[in-house]
C-alpha cells in the first residue's frame, strides 16, 4: 500500500456510505486501520444529528501509489471524473468535493497541490509536514494535522546530547522529503558538535533495470549495520521504509546470525510505523527492538475498538478493502476472491484482528489514524459553523493543536562516538582529514586542568589553587614559610642559638684570660670585636624564621651585611696587623709607626662604614616587604620577603666577597711568616671556607624555591660563621683550656727561638 488520498464530500441525508476502491489497490495490512479511522469518524458524525443535521458526510479514497504520475491522474479523476473523464469539467451535481485529507507523504501533498490549489480546495496533512520554506501560492491551503517537524529535529538532538551520541548515522527516504529532512537536520547536528557517520537514502520502493545494480543497493545499506563505531541511527521517512530496510537485512543476512551481536540505538520520525508487507509475514523486526520513536499524540475514540473487533470476513459487503485486507493478513483465500493463489487455504471466517501481530495490524488507534479521525472531525466541524453562520462561509473553527509528548529517557549500554571520550584530564586533539568528532585525547599541558568530559582546550587554575596530578580538577594551594614548628625550622633555630652561646663562651674564656699571651697576640680588641660580630651573625639568622613580616623583612638583609662586614674586615684587620708587625721588626723599617690599634681600627670602621652606605641606599630606595609568591611552586603560596631591590641585594653579598677574598689573599701570602702564634695559616684556611660557601651559594640559591631558599641562605650564614669559629678560634680555645703551659712568656721565647 501506499500513500492514501482521501475525499470528502456531503450530499442529502441518509445516503448510502460505501468504502469504494476507484483503482486497485496495493494493500499493506496495517494501512487498513487508516480506512477505518476514516469511515469510523465519518459514521459518528453522521450518526450525530447536532453536528451536521440533514447533512450526509460521503469519501473516495483513492492510491497514489508513490508515484508523481498516478498521484497527478488521481487527483484529476477525485475532481473531475463521474461517468466520464473530462478533465476542467464537474458532471456530477450530486457530489461536492469540500476537502482533501492527504497524503501521507509531503512529496504527494505537493503533487497533489499543484493541481487542487487552483482551486482552491483545501487540504487536510495528517503524515509529514512540509517545510516552510517549500511553500508557494498553491500550498497555502495546506492544514496540518501535525506538529512541524522542527519540534522533533529539537528533540533529536536534546536526546542526542543527553546520552553523549556524537557519531550516529542517518536513513532518509530518497526523495523531497528526505533531502530536506538531511538538509535540516545536517545543520543541527553540526551547531551542536554532533557528526553524521553516514548519511543513506532508502528507496521507497526497490526498483532497478539491473539485478546487480539493486544487488550493489543492498550491500551499500547493508555496510553500516556492520560499523561497530556507530551505534546510533536516526530514521526518517515513511512507514515503507522500514520494510524496505527490512527486506535488505534479510536478503544479506536471512538467519540474522550476523547481526545478533550487534547492539544499535535506532532514533525514529514521527512519520515511521513499523510495517511488514505480506510475504515478510514470518519476519521479525527484533533489530529495532528498543527504538526511540517520536509520535503524535493518539488516542482511543470511544466505540473504536468495538468497530474493529465487528470486522469479519463476510461481514461488510460495501467495503472495497476488506477482501483483499484479510487475505494478505491471514495468508488465506476468500470463495469470491478475485485472486488465485495455489497453496492457500480457505479462509474459515473465525480469524479475529486480536491475533494479527503489530507490524500487520494494531486495535488501538495509532497516530496516524488518530490524525485522520481529528482530519475528519476538523471538516464536520467547518462546515457546521459554515452552515450555521452563512454570513461567513469561509470562517473556520480552530482545533486543538496537539504538542509532542515530552520524551522520558532511560539509559542505555550501546555509546556511539567516533571514538572513546576523552575524560577530565585530557584535552581533544582534532585528527587531520577527518571529522570533528573525531579526534585523540592529550593529557592536560603542566599547569592546566581539564574537569569536564570531551573539553576543546585545558584552563589554568586559578591563582590561589593548582592542578591535580591526574589534572582533572583544581586543589587549593597550602600556605608555606619556614616556621619554627617545622624540622627545618626547629634545627635552623638550635643550631644557630648552639653557636652563638658557643660564641659567647669563647668571648668570655679570652676575657676571662685576657692577660695571657695568646689573648695579647695580634690585638685582642680585634678578637673580642670578631666574637662579638660572630655572635651576632649566628643570631641573626633567627629573622629568616617564621612567617615573614614588615620588620624582620627590613631587617634581616641588612643586618646580615653589616655583621658579616664587620666579621670580614675585623679579620682582614688581623691580617694585615701580622704583616705590618712583621715588617716592623727588619732593621730600619719605616712600618713600625703603623703598629697598634689605630690601623686596625680605622681598617673596621671604614669596611663597616662602606656597607652600611650600601644598605641605607637599598632601604631608601627599594627595601625588603612581605609579599606572596604564587608561582614559583605549584602546589604553594610561599610567603616570602621580596627583597625588592635585587641589584642592592647582589651589591651587598658581592662587596661581602670582595672583603673576603682581599682577606683571603693577604692571609695566603702571610701564612708562613715567622712568629709565634701567627693567625695567618688559620685566617687562611677560614677564608677558604667562608668563599667556598659563598661562591656555592650563588647558584644554589638561584636554582632553588620557596623556602629552601631561605634555608639555603641560613646554612650558609651559619656555615660560613661557623667556619671562622672554628678555624681561627679553635686552636687557642685548646691551648688556653688543655695546655695552659704553653700559654706562658718562656713557651712563648722558646717557640720563637
């Protein structure tokens, strides 16, 4: 069967109602519950004296039989053939064409305007709905019994979305409607990031002058069903497609055993029911088991069910359709049937519609019924309101126009993308010559997140926060600083509070002795000056601990320089003091009168003098604050002291060096100068310490982070310090407590000798 065109027309009550076949008819079973729809409504309103009273509804159903040609030639004959065919001329006063309900199909509504529109007869749509766009002057006259189609292509792709299916495949009727439904749809699934597999068009009907030629149809919408990547389908045409397509699966596959496995999401049109022709009768249709189907909101009239359970085999003489319906429904022959088919058996008269399954017949009304049953109904009531008010003929009553159920989703295994997803971590990577649904998966840049599935580019975390390691969502950043609480805070403070009451206890033993001869030698105002400058070089690495603030920031720099100064140039003054006392004692030397505490003192004073300078400029200038470093290391915030001016920071630890290593180079060449408990071989060996650390500090600081660089600085103020503790004071620390008697002015003139 194909598209149905349908008539109605009034005459005198009481009439006679006949189901009349004009032209042979290609029956499809479930097509037969259109007829009935149509002759149940038209028998209600005539059986309803309030609708139309002395008013007879009449129709001719008539078989376009998908076919330009026939549609043109029966559109021609509804309008103007009765006893004869005159084409532009109504022989027959006893028939009033008022409407038409049809076709199924957009493309046969159109063909059948073409003609009806010139005169302006109206038209009753209850299957697809023609695109807007498509129009014309001849088509105004269309009524919809349906939604438009835009509202479905809306829920597609809302489906679509919801489940993830970005690779699905397309089946389209070959034909007007088809092209436009892909044209549509084409564009909306690419504004929402989904992408057509394939697109195929399903002839309505398979015709060809070559067998290999159909052959090669068949494999062609055979191949998808074989894509494991595409698991969605969406279907749009008549209900002869799925027949159609059908047909295809069986003739590849008869037993189906290579297509059990394969799991597929099949998407339907509203214009889709599912059908079987008659020798399809023992094929299933379990392959679009589970289909999502949008539909038009149907209903059960009441009495419609009894109407089809009253139809028998011999039951209704004056309808056309009966015959040859319940021969093709139950594969069996009537006595007076005009066809002859060897093999059937007679028809008992006991089959019941109840037995038919549903892609042959259903008993309740589907949506398309329905559409006809409301498309009947839209006419009566018209032409009521026609009749009642003859002033305005042309008036018309407004139906109730019937919206798209909302669609419940419910999940389902099969996911149908082009490939697997990329999940949170990972950003998409277009591949080259393909489709943009298709594409790899890279794991997020260093630095960059990504906490949604299928994300285009990877975004960095804010400033406060930084990326996982899987670098699928952000963490906040801890705050760190060196404390006290913490192991290296805890030995950086021992350690240096260790050091200096070790320094103090130094001072207080050559104090304590300061009247011995190892206390007397080389100035003992520069030793007590040098203790006392180490002492506070130990403690001054207490203001690098803790969470930094205004004042140890503004202090701790600088106070490092000056101690650290003061320590260097006192042992440069040492140095210096042994070559100058050595001098003096050659025969005519001019250097005696540069022996004594006034060089020495001048020498600290101006070394001490020369860094303050550098430290009051960099304080007035650029000075240390506390500030918060967010970069530096991921997963912190350092709260640190930015020592603001850089350059002043370097101008200071660089004028350190150079103390240090004019004290080392005196120290060198005076090393083995002859006199008793000469400094010099030891001021050597602590210079050599102190630049060692120093000029190892440099790199290391700059490689390091956070507050390993504070504890980079600590251990070398320390170790450094350390270094001139131990070297310079040690040895005499050994003769004043375990040999005192070489402490003595004898040892002394003997050591000498």
């Amino acid at each position: 069967m194909t598209t149905i065109i349908v008539s109605t027309f009034n005459s005198v009550k009481n009439s006679p109602l006949k189901l009349q076949m004009d032209s042979p008819f290609s029956m499809v079973t479930k097509f037969y519950q259109h007829v009935l729809a149509l002759a149940f409504a038209v028998k209600e309103i005539n059986e309803n004296p309030r609708i139309l009273p002395n008013v007879t509804l009449g129709f001719h159903i008539y078989d376009s039989y998908n076919n330009a040609k026939m549609t043109y030639q029966s559109t021609l004959e509804l309008l103007f053939k009765s006893c004869k065919f005159v084409p532009n001329y109504k022989c027959d006063n006893n028939k009033n064409l008022i409407s038409i309900i049809g076709g199924f199909g957009s493309d046969t509504s159109f063909q059948m305007a073409e003609i009806i529109g010139h005169y302006k007869i109206p038209q009753l749509i209850y299957g697809s709905f023609p695109p807007e766009k498509s129009l014309t002057s001849l088509t105004r006259s269309f009524y919809c019994m349906v939604p438009n189609s835009a509202l479905q292509y809306t829920g597609i792709i809302r489906l679509l979305k919801h489940f993830g299916w970005t690779w699905v495949g397309l089946f389209a009727d070959d034909g007007n409607s088809g092209e436009s439904f892909l044209y549509d749809i084409e564009i909306l699934l690419r504004q929402n990031g989904i992408c057509a597999a394939f697109t195929e068009r399903i002839p309505k009907e398979p015709h060809s002058d070559s067998i290999d030629e159909m052959y090669e149809t068949y494999l062609r919408l055979y191949a998808p069903f074989t894509d494991n990547t595409v698991s969605t389908f969406i279907m749009y045409g008549e209900s002869l497609v799925i027949a159609w397509l059908r047909t295809v699966i069986f003739m590849r596959d008869p037993a189906d055993h290579g297509l059990r496995s394969i799991r597929k999401v099949w998407i339907m049109t509203s214009e889709i029911d599912f059908i079987l022709f008659d020798f399809q009768r023992g094929w299933d249709l379990q392959h679009f088991e589970g289909a999502i189907c949008f539909t038009i909101h149907s209903n059960d009239p009441l009495g419609f069910k009894e109407y089809l359970q009253s139809r028998k085999a011999y039951c209704c003489e004056m309808d056309g359709f009966l015959m040859d319906f319940w021969e093709k429904a139950f594969d069996c022959k009537l006595p007076k049937s005009h066809v002859s088919i060897e093999g059937r058996e007679t028809c008992t008269g006991e089959e019941t519609l109840e037995r038919l399954p549903g892609p042959q017949f259903e008993m309740r009304m589907t949506a398309h019924s329905y559409s006809i049953y409301n498309a009947v109904y839209v006419v009566a009531h018209a032409l009521h309101v026609m009749y009642s008010y003859r002033s305005n003929y042309r008036s018309m009553m407004s139906r109730e126009r019937f919206e798209l159920p909302e669609v419940q989703p419910w999940q389902l295994p099969p996911l149908s993308v082009c490939n697997e997803h990329c999940h949170p971590g990972y950003q998409k990577k277009r591949k080259e010559g393909e489709q943009f649904c298709c594409y790899d998966c890279l794991p997020c840049p260093e630095g960059k997140v990504s906490n949604q599935t299928d994300i285009d580019d990877c975004f960095r975390c804010p400033e406060r926060e930084h990326a996982s390691k899987d670098r699928n969502h952000c963490i906040t950043k801890t705050i760190t600083f060196l404390s006290y609480q913490e192991l290296l805070g805890i030995s950086s403070a021992v350690i240096a509070v260790s050091f200096s009451l070790i320094s103090a206890w130094v001072l207080g033993t050559f104090i304590k002795h300061r009247d011995t001869p190892i206390v007397k030698a080389n100035n003992r105002d520069l030793t007590y000056m040098l203790l006392i400058s180490l002492l506070l070089c130990f403690l001054s690495t207490l203001l690098f601990l803790g969470r930094p603030n205004t004042v140890t920031c503004l202090l701790r720099q600088p106070t490092f320089g000056l101690v650290f100064s003061m320590a260097v140039s006192c042992v440069l003054a040492k140095t210096i003091t042994v070559v100058i006392a050595f001098l003096a004692t050659k025969p005519g030397s001019n250097m005696r009168r540069w022996v004594g505490k006034k060089l020495s003192n001048s020498i600290v004073l101006s070394c001490t003098v020369i860094q303050a300078s550098v430290c009051s400029v960099w304080l007035t200038t650029g000075p240390s604050f506390p500030d918060l470093d967010m970069n530096s290391v991921a997963e912190e915030i350092i709260v640190q002291c930015n020592e603001g001016s850089v350059a002043m920071f370097y101008c200071v630890l660089g004028y350190l060096g150079l103390l240090a290593i004019g004290s080392f180079i005196v120290a060198f060449l005076a090393r083995k100068l002859p006199d008793t408990f000469n400094e010099a071989k030891f001021i050597t060996f602590s210079m050599l310490l102190f630049c060692s650390v120093w000029l190892s500090f440099v790199p290391t600081y700059l490689s390091t982070k956070g507050k390993y660089m504070v504890v980079v600085e600590i251990f070398s103020i320390l170790s450094s310090s350390a270094g001139l503790l131990g070297c310079i004071f040690a040895p005499k620390c050994y003769i004043i407590m375990l040999r005192p008697q070489m402490n003595s002015r004898e040892q002394l003139i003997r050591r000498k000798n």
